[in-house]
C-alpha cells in the first residue's frame, strides 16, 4: 500500500516537472517568434505616459516618441481607413505605466522635423519589438525614409508582405492600399 502511494506521488512529480519544461519551452518559442532580439546594451529605459496614435507615444518625461521604421494609418487632420484600429493596437501593447527601452536606428536622424525621438520601443516585461509587431499583425507598414533601411528592415518587409498576402489588419480592411515601404502608409478615407 505504502509503495503505491510513494509511486503515485513519483508519477505525479514526474509530470509536473515535464508540463513545467514543456511551459517554459513553449513559452521561450513563443518569445522567439514574437520578438525581434533586444539589442545588447545601450537603450534608455523610459515609462509611457500615453499613446497619441498607432506609431508616437508620450513618455512620462514629457518627450514624444515616433516609432522608427514604421508607420501607421492617421487618427488625426485627416483620418485614413484603420487609423483608429491600428491606435488600438499600439495602447493594448503599450498602456500608460509600461516601461520600456528606447534603442536609436543609427541608419536614421536620431529626431525627426517635429522634435520626436525615433526609436525601437522593447517592452522591457517580455522584450516584445513593438514596431516589429505592429507591422507583424498588419497594424502598421514598414516605412523606410529617405530609403534608409534599418537594422529590422529585412524583417520588417517579410512580415508586412505575410500580414498583407494574408489581409490581415489594414491590408484587410484597407484593400486599395499601396505596397511602398519607402514613403508612408496611405489607407485611404475611412
């Protein structure tokens, strides 16, 4: 009686430990696919105050943030077809409070004419590249400017022609959207 109860707790002990490893695996994959790698060193932390649309934030310092190497549909002046969608997005990955790490493009101006910081924003809880996964569920397009190509820009364009081959996110609902990675997104009115 006493062996077979010592065997049951063996057995259980034995798949609580695979379940465990096969978690951590599964979860270590999913970090894998869902991330571009965080760059070594560098970067400034930084907390996010708010999202003003689907590609520029507001840091709690005050300072503005356009994320690098992408750009989303416009929420404000004049609306284009899954602006609003793809702001969303962007505060579903980034709500007010997140800390994350700001990484420079050193392909690019490190500020554009409006005074915004272009970054790489990592969510610095999972690491998680929010420009590469904005372009990744079809919220943004990969934007190139002046034709200076980044250290994603490889990713980038494969991810955003599987996105549109697929219609996900505004290559769906947007249909008549251009492919044309070196000049903005342009959805179209809503």
């Amino acid at each position: 009686m006493r062996l077979k109860s010592q065997t049951r707790r063996t057995v259980r002990a034995f798949w609580l430990r695979l379940l465990l490893v096969m978690v951590a695996v599964l979860g270590l994959a999913a970090g894998a696919a869902g991330a571009a790698k965080l760059p070594r060193g560098g970067g400034h932390f930084a907390r996010i105050a708010y999202v003003i649309d689907g590609d520029t934030v507001e840091l709690a310092n005050g300072a503005h943030v356009r994320l690098v190497q992408i750009d989303t549909p416009e929420v404000h002046n004049s609306p284009e077809c899954y602006g609003e969608q793809a702001s969303a997005i962007t505060k579903r990955l980034l709500p007010r409070g997140t800390v994350v790490r700001l990484y420079a493009e050193p392909k690019t101006d490190a500020v554009d004419a409006y005074g915004r910081l272009l970054r790489y924003v990592f969510r610095v809880r999972d690491g998680l590249n929010v420009n590469v996964q904005l372009v990744r569920v079809g919220a943004a397009a990969p934007y190139f400017y002046d034709y200076r190509r980044g250290r994603y820009a490889g990713l980038l364009v494969r991810l955003a022609l599987r996105a549109r081959a697929r219609h996900v996110g505004l290559w769906g609902r947007c249909p008549r959207t251009p492919w044309d990675p070196n000049h903005g997104v342009s959805t179209g009115p809503p």
